[in-house]
C-alpha cells in the first residue's frame, strides 16, 4: 500500500453506511484469494484521469472479458426492465 496514514484516513472520513459496505466488499474480494476460487473485475475510475483501471483477481483477460460481458447483461437488464414497451415510443 502506498501510504497507510492516507488509507486510513480516508477509512476513518467514511460514515457508518459506507464503512459497512467497504466492509462487505473486502470481504467478498478476499475470496478472490483463499481457496473459494472465486474472480472479480474492478472498474477503477478517477475523475482526474481519462482512463479506466480494469483490476482483475483470479482471473486472467478472457476470463475477465466473461465476467465483464455478464455484468453488462445485468445492468441492460436492470435498466431496462420497467422500460415501456418499445410501441409505446413515437
């Protein structure tokens, strides 16, 4: 880790909700590293940067491009799923 001091500053600025979800997703990601076999992709994106960071864990490109392709399905499906239907559109 870059700088400790920041990192847990940054922990200790968070309110309650956001410490439990930071929580809730270490969690899950510490399962990337223990014998679960479980894979995760990170979509890092900085407002000072034009890029996006893709972090994979357990998992090599085409592995993350799956998991990718399937989150984009969800997010379709989710935004769109009390969509009217496409008649009703001029």
């Amino acid at each position: 880790m870059a700088d400790p001091k920041a990192f847990a500053q940054r922990v200790d600025e968070m309110d309650e909700d956001d410490r439990e979800h930071f929580r809730d997703v270490i969690n899950k990601l510490s399962y990337c590293y223990s014998s679960e076999v479980a894979q995760a992709v990170i979509l890092y994106v900085h407002s000072a940067r034009p890029l996006i960071e893709a972090l994979t864990l357990n998992c090599d490109d085409m592995e993350a491009f799956d998991i990718v392709r399937g989150a984009v399905g969800y997010f379709e499906f989710i935004n769109i799923k009390d969509a009217p239907p496409k008649e009703q559109f001029n």
